[in-house]
C-alpha cells in the first residue's frame, strides 16, 4: 500500500476523458462478472453503471492533469474488495468538506446499502457522464450535485460563504486521487444540523434510502479531533484522519 499523501490543491485542476475503448482482458472480465453474480446476491441495491479510471498522470507545482477513460462499477468493486488485483480499477473522485460558522466538520456514516456500510466520509462521489464539458469534467458541477443529492445542501444558496478545492489526496489502499472541496456555510452546527437531518427524512418518506444514515459535526479543535480519533472506532475514508489532522495543525 502506498502511504497516504494529502497536500494543498495546485492553481490548476483538470480531468480529461479519453474516449478511446478500455478493454480489460477476457479472463478478468470473466472474474468481475462472476463476483458481480454473488455481491448482487448480498445487496440487490448494486447497480452497474459506468465508473472512471485513471491512466496518465501529470503533475507540476501549479497544475494537477489526470486523464480518465471509462471502465464500470463492477471493476470498481472487485478492486476495492479484492486484495492484489490485476487491472485494478483506479478512480478519481470529488468530495466536500463541509464547515460551519462555529467551526464544526460535517461528514456522515454510509448507509446499509452502499459498497461500504459504515464508513465514515465527507459527501462525494465518483465522476460521470453528466459532468462532462466537452473532453473535460466539471469538478464543480460534480461535488455540487454529491452535495445536494446526499445532504440536501447547495453551494449556490446564499448561506454559502467559500467553496474552493482545498486538498489533493492520493495514495492509500488502491491510490485513488481525490480533489476535496472546501464548503464553508454561514451556518452553526445545530442549524446545519437540522437541514441533513430534514433532507434524510424527505428521502424515506420517498420510499428511498439516504446514502448516510446518519450525520456527525465534529469541532475542529485540537481536542474534540483527537477525542474523536481516538473514540469513534467506526470504518473511516482513507483520507478523513489525515484531513481532520491537517485542519488542526495550521
């Protein structure tokens, strides 16, 4: 595994689709196909849809190239089930850290019907089609569409006071690249609160379920952090630890 990096996000952020046909070879398909079979067995809420794979990387102090091209969930979730996968599938995705005027973190539990119940992370998502402005993905459209989907929060309403990337994480288990928004609302915790909570509720009485089951705010103070840390013994995201710490050491 590699180590975990989490660094300040470049001037320049740009996600490019190549539309060239991936092909995986025909034994792996076969093994994704097969493993799909049983996991939909566990949890039928599973459903196939297109994901994306990073494949060229470039880097400078000012900008951060990643080119994509189009594989689907089923290669995702046997990368991240699987322990040394050939043709791992390696995605890049937006999130959002969520802060309110009081200084609190937001990020919820993942619900029982996702690929990771439990977990603890920021809202966020994999890219896909929709963000797509010409060969170029709207990391902005992106994370704002996680956001309202999954906490019922925009960052055009006018409680929003900052929205910028914030962070570039890579590394970890499957180095998956993350671009990790920063939403700071002119909201206390409380009332931000009330919000997640209220837009949970209109999802089930939809019939629906959420993507989190539930919402934590955490104070980003020294203590709390690491009370947190240390208590809270639930599934973490790879890269929320070292997010919270880097927040508190500034």
């Amino acid at each position: 595994m590699k180590p975990i990096l989490i660094e300040e996000a470049p001037i320049k952020v740009i996600v490019k689709y190549d539309s060239i046909p991936f092909e995986l070879p025909l034994n792996i398909r076969e093994q994704h196909q097969q493993f799909w079979n049983e996991q939909v067995k566990i949890n039928p809420h599973f459903r196939n849809g297109e994901v994306f794979t990073t494949t060229e990387i470039y880097k400078s102090p000012n900008v951060l190239q990643i080119t994509v091209v189009k594989t689907d969930y089923k290669h995702y979730l046997y990368t991240i089930r699987q322990e040394d996968t050939d043709f791992p599938c390696k995605v890049i995705f937006t999130c959002a850290a969520v802060i309110t005027n009081d200084h609190y973190i937001a990020f919820g539990k993942m619900n029982k019907q996702t690929s990771t119940p439990g977990r603890l992370q920021f809202t966020g998502g994999g890219l896909d089609e929709s963000d797509l402005d010409g060969s170029l993905f709207n990391l902005e459209k992106s994370i704002e569409k996680e956001l309202i989907e999954e906490m019922g929060i925009s960052i055009n309403e006018s409680y929003t006071k900052s929205f910028r990337p914030k962070f570039i994480k890579r590394g970890g288990k499957n180095d998956f690249w993350a671009i990790i928004f920063e939403l700071k609302v002119d909201l206390t915790a409380d009332e931000l609160q009330v919000l997640l909570d209220k837009h949970n509720k209109s999802i089930l009485e939809k019939g629906d379920l959420p993507e989190f089951n539930e919402f934590l705010l955490v104070s980003l103070d020294k203590e709390s952090i690491h009370s947190f840390l240390q208590n809270d013994l639930s599934l973490k995201e790879e890269y929320l630890e070292p997010i919270l710490k880097k927040y508190i050491s500034n």
